[in-house]
C-alpha cells in the first residue's frame, strides 16, 4: 500500500515540477528507432487449397528466415563495428595516458635534474664558505703566533738587556745587606 502511495506522490509531483524527468544512464531507449513494420503482417490471405497453403507458408517461412538472416548479419556487422570502435577508443585513451606518464616522467626528471644542480651549488657555496672560514681561522692563528714570537722576543730582549746589568757576586752581597738593614725597622 506504502509503495503504490508513493508512486503516486511521486508521479504527481514530477507532474507539477519544472524540471524534466530524471535522465536514465540508458538513453537508449529515448532515442530507440524502431525497425518498419515487417510486410509479412498481414499479408496471408487463406488459400482454399491446403497444399497451396502449405506451400505459401513454405515461401513465407523461407522469405522470413531469409530477412532474420540478413538482419542478424547486419546486427553482426554493427556489433564488430562498435567493438572497432571501442577498441581503437581504448587504444587512444592508452597511448594518451602513456604519452602524459612519459611527460610526466620527463618533467619529474628536469626537476630532479634542477633541484640536483641546486644542490651542487649550495654544496659548492658551502665548501666555499668553509674554506673561507678555515682560511681565516689559519690567518688568525697565525697573526695569534706571530704575537707570541714577539713577545716572547721582546721577553728575551728584555732579559738579555737587564742580564747586562747584572751584579757581581761580590756585588750581590753587598746588596742584598744593604737592602736587610733598609727595610728592617729600628
């Protein structure tokens, strides 16, 4: 009872609605021509003899497997023709897709290329860098050594010149007493 109710709700309600019906997948059947009429309708008239009537429907037997044979070889024919079709359709739609794997691989490969090359320049860059930097590290170790050098020369410079003015032994004593009794307190 639900269904044939909602039938009919839903034929009445495509009946008011402003857009077209539903188009079907199959649109065949709307564009569907229809082979004329077959000339064996309506086409016997009953003999009064039986053997002509057999004969006649012999004929018309005959004449009607003939048409049935030619139209099976036509549907054949349209069938193979529309298998073709399919086919070099299909073979199209692969060879496309082939042709756009084999640009796409291509394009994959120009950038792989591009992003190899930029990469050997940022390697490049960077061993510059490096380079650079250990080169400047060298430069200031050396300049830190040669400072050394220098004082160090400028150390025994010192020493050699103060060695000259050196006291005796004898000297030194003397010295050394003279500076005791400065400094003891009295």
């Amino acid at each position: 009872m639900a269904t044939v109710y909602g039938s009919i709700i839903r034929r009445l309600s495509r009946s008011f609605s402003s857009t077209p019906a539903p188009i079907h997948r199959n649109s065949n059947q709307q564009t569907h021509q229809f082979l004329e009429s077959n000339s064996f309708l309506g086409s016997w008239d009953a003999p009064r003899n039986p053997k002509e009537a057999e004969k006649k429907l012999a004929q018309l037997r005959r004449d009607y497997a003939k048409q049935v044979k030619e139209v099976r070889k036509a549907y054949i024919q349209e069938m193979d023709l529309l298998r073709l079709e399919k086919q070099r359709k299909d073979e199209a739609r692969k060879e496309a897709l082939r042709l756009a794997n084999e640009e796409r691989k291509k394009l994959k490969a120009e950038a792989a290329k591009v992003r190899a090359q930029e990469r050997k320049v940022a390697e490049e860059e960077f061993r510059q860098t490096l380079l650079k930097e250990r080169a400047e590290k060298l430069e200031n170790w050396k300049m830190k050594e040669k400072t050394r050098e220098e004082k160090k020369k400028e150390k025994n410079e010192l020493i050699r010149r103060q060695s000259s003015v050196w006291i005796d032994k004898k000297e030194l004593e003397k010295k050394v007493l003279e500076s005791l009794i400065d400094t003891t307190p009295l």
